[in-house]
C-alpha cells in the first residue's frame, strides 16, 4: 500500500466546515426557489395594489435574461428601484416580499454600483409624513416591525439595508440611524443562524467609515460585540464576523474609537484567541486587526501585545502549517514588532504591560532582580501597580495565582513597608486563602509569601533553597 508524508494530506473537514458550507447551500436554494415563484402582477393590478405598467414593467423584467438585464438597468434604473420599492411598500404577502427582496438582494450583490438608484429614493418623502419617512428606508423598516417575522425575511431586509449604506456617502444619515438603532436593540434576541445572519449585515454596513464612530460611540457597539468575540465561542463562523468587525473598527482614525477598543480590550481578546483558534480565517482576520493596530503608535496596543504574551504566541503559530501564506506573512510581523518593543522596554515597562492584561506568566520580570531593584515603583500614584497586583489574587487563571503570589511575597521582602502594606490592602488575607488552592502549584507559592510576610530574616530561613520558585 502506497504512503503518504505526514501532513501533506491535511486535515480533516470539521463539523464547523461542513455546517458552515451546508447553511450557505441552504441558502443558496431557498433563494432559487424563492425567485422562480410566479407572482400574480394581474391580480395585483385588480387589487389596485399596482397600475397596469407596474406589473407591465415586472412582467418585461422577468423575461429578461442576466445581460439584458443589467442593460436595461443601465437606462432605467431609477425607474426599476422605484418600483422594486413600490411593490415592497404595496404589497405585503409574504412570497411577494420574499420574491421582491431576493430579487433587490441578489440585483445589489451583483452590481453595488445600482445602489445609488434606490439612495436616490430618500429624497421622494411621503406626502404628510415626517422628514425621516422616505420611499426607501421606511419601506424597509415597515418589514422589521412586522409580526411573525421570517428569518429569511429579516436576513434579507437587513442585508439589502446594510449594502445600500455601504455605498452611501460617507456621512451619518437618518437610515444609517435607524439601520443600527435596530440592530443594536434586536441583536440579544436572536441565536444560530438568524445572529449571525445580523452579524453579517453590520459588518457590511460597517464599511462605510461614517457608520463605525456611531455605532461605537452612540450605540455602544464594542460591548454589544464583544461577547461574541471571545475565545470561549465555540461558534467558529460567529466568532470570525465578530472578528471581521473588530477589524473594520480598527482602520478608524477617530480618536474616540480607538480609545474605545483600548478600554474594551481587544489586544487581550486577540490574544486569547490566537492561543486557541484553528480555522484559518478567524487566525488570519485577528492578525489583520493587530496589524491595523500597530497604525496608532501612541495608543500603547503594541506594550499590550507584548504584555499579552504575543511573541510566544507567535512563536507556535510560526510552526503551524497554513494553507494561506499570507498569515505567516502577519504572524512574522506582528512577532517583529514585539520582539522589538521587549529590547526597547524597561523591565517595569514590560511588567506593567503584563499586568495590564489582567494575566501573569512566568516571564524574566518575575524574579528577585527585578523586585529588589524597581519595588519603589509599586509605590508610586497611591501603589496603584500594587493594587492592580492584589488585585489579580482574584484571578481564574492558576498560573496568573502563583506568579502574582511569588510576587507580593518578594514585594514584602524587599519593601520596607511591604508587609504592613500587605496587610493594609487584604493582600495578606487573600494569600492566606489561597494555601488551601486546589492547584498545588498556587499553594505552595501562597505559602512562601505567606512566610516572607510573617518571617523578619527570610534569606536566612530560606538558605538551602527553600525559597526557590
């Protein structure tokens, strides 16, 4: 029987893979069969729901094939997004919707540029309504608020609503408003398939920069967000359009944003990504968004990437085999730039990187050198570097507990108010609970602080070793 190398033969396609290409079939051929239903454009017109060159118009539509279509819409295409949006606004059966959105739907995604037919409907306001109330948006939003709504209806509606803002003027408009006000309300009501059908439109919306500031900073989008961009979603195609956001989010220049995706911590959501992910794109979409990071040199993200431990990180994704080489490409940057950052950092630098992560690893910073020459620094603005270290004795993380065990233990030897202030702050305390830690590891380092607190001469009971890591 013939061999094959190890590795050449890749992996195997995982239940994500396959639900992923199953949901886009699915998809896929409801929309055939929506699109060859036959509509009654005469009983329509009987209805006085349409004219008789309404439905004359629709009729020669259906007739024509993909070619004569985009050329008849070259000539007439105002007219046609007009009367898409009639029958949308006139009709309300649901295979007369399903039919008309699928058909403005599967129109924009094959040429946006015929977006600007149906924008130029917001100037038609409707007689006696107010100024928000266009032939375009309105039409749309009637459709989400409508009772027993479909999840193919409301993907659909969204999508169309997300693709004519991306290719609107980069300026925050009325529909743009109301287009992420719903959103930003609905998205905690929806789960599966019908989240990330949502998901989807908002990072089509999302590509008109105008909108990014707005829903960041009006709608609080980053923590709406964040939740579905996080290493415990197990959800592979919901975490990569979260990630896909976040990466959209990531080219503004506003200042306001980018502050914002600081105090949301996205470099640490990264990283704890990248520890875990094995698809290649929500690799490849997370390093796309550290990369555009890197533009905001004053922002600190590259001392956070560093503290995040991002050079290890890179370091076994380096020796993964991917089968898009551009994400080693990525992968070698981001490396560079860490590596780099730790040569031009200080030690206290590095370690107040480290502890702004809210995770401690055994890293050069953590030993007696580096506590007997910069304990001083953790005096400094009200011991606010003290606190934060205390404050990680609440951590879920065992390693985070023993490194920041070892540390306050080192603080109170080397600091000669360290035990009173140790005391001061609960640190005592809560070393003490944790001598009785499930984790042997994390007791044993509680112990050893423990005893450099309580002990006047500890290098002397120490000696022999006792006080080793």
């Amino acid at each position: 029987m013939a061999t094959t190398a190890k590795g050449t033969l890749g992996r195997r396609p995982s239940k994500a893979d396959l639900a992923e290409v199953e949901d886009l079939k699915a998809d896929e051929t409801y929309a055939e069969a929506v699109l060859s239903t036959k509509l009654p454009w005469d009983s329509y017109v009987e209805g006085k729901l349409l004219s008789p060159s309404d439905a004359g118009m629709m009729k020669d539509y259906e007739e024509l094939s993909p070619e004569d279509r985009k050329a008849t819409l070259a000539e007439r295409g105002s007219d046609y997004a007009a009367l898409f949006m009639k029958v949308l606004r006139q009709i309300h059966e649901k295979d007369a919707v399903q039919y008309m959105l699928t058909l403005v739907d599967q129109l924009l995604e094959t040429d946006p540029s015929r977006a600007h037919d149906f924008l130029a409907l917001r100037e038609q306001k409707k007689q006696g309504k107010d100024d928000k109330d266009d032939a375009l948006f309105s039409p749309l939003m009637s459709i989400l608020t409508r009772i027993n709504l479909s999840s193919y209806i409301m993907a659909k509606t969204t999508h169309i609503m997300a693709m004519l803002i991306a290719q609107d003027e980069p300026v925050v408009s009325d529909s743009m408003d109301q287009y992420l006000h719903w959103i930003v309300r609905h998205l905690s009501q929806f789960k599966g398939r019908e989240l990330y059908q949502v998901l989807a439109s908002l990072k089509v919306a999302l590509r008109n920069p105008a909108a990014i500031p707005l829903f960041v900073m009006d709608f609080h989008g980053l923590e709406i967000i964040a939740p579905y961009f996080d290493a415990k979603n197990s959800n592979t195609q919901l975490l990569y359009v979260a990630g896909f956001i976040y990466w959209l989010i990531s080219f503004s220049r506003d200042e306001q944003v980018i502050a914002e995706l600081k105090r949301q911590e996205v470099v640490r959501h990264c990283a704890e990504i990248l520890k875990t992910a094995t698809r290649d794109k929500v690799v490849r979409i997370v390093f796309a968004t550290l990369k555009n990071l890197l533009a905001h040199e004053n922002a600190g993200f590259v001392e956070e990437m560093v503290g995040n431990g991002l050079v290890k990180v890179c370091s076994i994704l380096s020796s993964r085999r991917w089968k898009d080489s551009d994400i080693l490409v990525s992968i070698q940057a981001i490396a560079e730039v860490c590596q780099a950052a730790t040569e031009r950092l200080s030690s206290v630098e590095m370690y107040v990187a480290e502890l702004s992560s809210g995770e401690l690893s055994w890293t050069p910073v953590h030993e007696e050198k580096f506590w007997r020459e910069n304990y001083a620094k953790f005096e400094d603005g009200n011991y606010a570097l003290l606190k934060k270290v205390i404050g990680l004795l609440g951590s879920i993380d065992d390693t985070t507990l023993e490194v920041a065990c070892y540390d306050l233990g080192e603080f109170a030897r080397f600091c000669p108010d360290g035990k009173q202030l140790l005391t001061k702050f609960n640190g005592k305390a809560k070393l003490l609970s944790h001598m009785q830690h499930k984790n042997p590891k994390v007791a044993k380092s509680a112990l050893l602080a423990v005893q450099k607190i309580m002990v006047q001469n500890w290098e002397f009971l120490s000696k022999g070793g006792a006080a080793s890591k």
